[in-house]
C-alpha cells in the first residue's frame, strides 16, 4: 500500500462532530485493482466466509452477501486490512493512541431483486462494552443513491446505543429514537468514485438503498477499535469461536494493533 493519506484537523472535527467522514481518492488505481481481483478470487473460491442467514434466495441476501474476516485468508485482502494507511486514518480520526483490527467483511449488494440496507447502528450488534469503535467503509465501484451508496445522519451518533434491530423484518430504528433526536433526522448520501471511502462511528446511523442497476455494488470494509475495548458477552460470528471473558479487552492476534501514534 502507499504512503499516508493526509488528514487536516478540520476533518478530524468534522468526523468527531457528525459521526461520519466521506474520504476520496484513498486507494491508488493500483490498490484499487488489487482488491476487485482479490473478490474475484473469493467469487471463484466459493461461500467459506459467508455469513449465512437462510438459503441463497433470503432476504439477508436481498440485502447484501457478507463475507467475513476475507484478510484470514487471501494475500492481497490482508495487506489491504493490516495496512498501516488506512489504520492510521482511523486512528486519527478517532483520536486514539492505538487501534486494533475489530474484523474485515464484503458487503456486496446484489442486483436484482434488491433491498435497502435499512437504518441502523452497528455497535448494537458487536460484543463491545465501550465506544469508539468505526467502520472504514471503501466503494470497490463507482457508487450513488441508485445502486446503494452509504447514506448518514449527522450526530446521530451522540444519540445513545439502541438495541440491534432486524433488519431482515423492516423494524424501524426510529420507534427506539425518542422524539427530540427524531426531528433532526436529515440522511446525507454518500456518493464516491470507486477507490473512495467513508469512515463511519459505530453508533452514528446509516442506511443503503436498494441496488436497481444491473451490476454488483461491491464494498470493503474493515472495522477499527481503539485499543482497550472490552468484551461485553453477546454473541458475535468473531468472537463465539474463541470464548473470551467478559470484561476482558479484546487482544491478541485476532485483534491486532494496526497503528499506533
Ligand atoms: O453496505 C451496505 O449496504 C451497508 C453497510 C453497513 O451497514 C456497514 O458498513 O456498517
């Protein structure tokens, strides 16, 4: 991976205020090229890292087809996910002295008989007691509103923690919002070049539109945690093989520490 990616202070707070940044041009065309390969592989390798909800034709899939902890075992996924150029944007941007892998996955928005990526948190469904925690969230594809670009709303995430919602059953995070946080919802969308990202907290909500084009929307992600989190018990894919103790911070060679300042 190349060098640095340059970061001003004033992007820093902006980050810090509204819960999400939208960053361009982070990869080279070369890294860029690297990546689509490596999904070409995963496509050709099959579903070993599937998260699997259903069968091929579930909602979940409707959704997106996840594919999770890619850098375990493909070359050029785990230089991209351990690379100090992307870690240490997120360490930046979260004013951290050190961050942690929490894990990498796909998102691929089918096209088709396609589904929003309804509104939600994700901090809800990771097993972490505290905050701090963001998602590095890179456009593989040119993306816009019509084929599911990530959409934000700013300062959602000083809103509080709410429970995980389905979002295979359409629940609604805004029955949990009460009603003063719920006039403020104003959704801003994040369309990029592919090569282009979006750093997002992981309480700040965000959503995804239905893909009606006729090609794939493919995206990287790969999620950050300031070290010292710990483990609060819920179940998580991550975690359930490895039993950690509650309490405890999740380290070691899962979680490694993928740049330090
Ligand atoms: O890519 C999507 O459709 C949704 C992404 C998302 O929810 C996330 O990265 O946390």
């Amino acid at each position: 991976m190349s060098s640095e990616y340059a970061i001003s202070e004033d992007q820093i707070e902006f980050y810090q205020l509204n819960g999400y940044i939208q960053l361009f041009d982070v990869l080279t065309p070369a890294e860029l090229e690297q990546i689509r390969s490596a999904f070409d592989e995963v496509n050709e390798r099959g579903n070993d890292h599937r998260v699997r909800v259903g069968d091929e034709n579930s909602t979940y899939e409707k959704i997106f087809i996840q594919k999770v902890n890619l850098c375990r075992d493909f070359e050029s996924i785990k230089q991209y996910v351990l690379s100090p150029k992307i870690a240490s944007i997120a360490r930046r941007l979260s004013r951290s002295k050190r961050v942690r892998l929490w894990h990498d996955h796909a998102l691929i928005k089918l096209p088709g008989d396609s589904r929003a990526s309804d509104w939600h948190q994700d901090l809800p469904y990771w097993p972490m007691v505290e905050t701090g925690a963001l998602s590095c969230w890179m456009a593989l594809d040119d993306v816009f509103i019509e084929n599911g670009c990530m959409q934000f709303v700013p300062k959602s995430h000083s809103w509080g923690k709410f429970e995980p919602i389905n979002l295979v059953d359409a629940q609604s995070i805004f029955d949990l919002v009460p009603e003063p946080e719920k006039k403020d919802f104003t959704p801003v969308p994040m369309p990029m070049p592919a090569g282009s990202c979006t750093f997002h907290n992981g309480l700040t909500f965000h959503y995804a539109s239905p893909n009606q084009t006729d090609k794939p929307r493919r995206a990287m992600i790969t999620i950050y945690m300031p070290d010292g989190i710990t483990y609060n018990g819920r179940p998580h894919v991550v975690t359930d093989p490895i039993h950690p103790i509650i309490g405890e911070p999740l380290t070691g060679d899962m979680f490694p520490v993928v740049s330090e300042g």
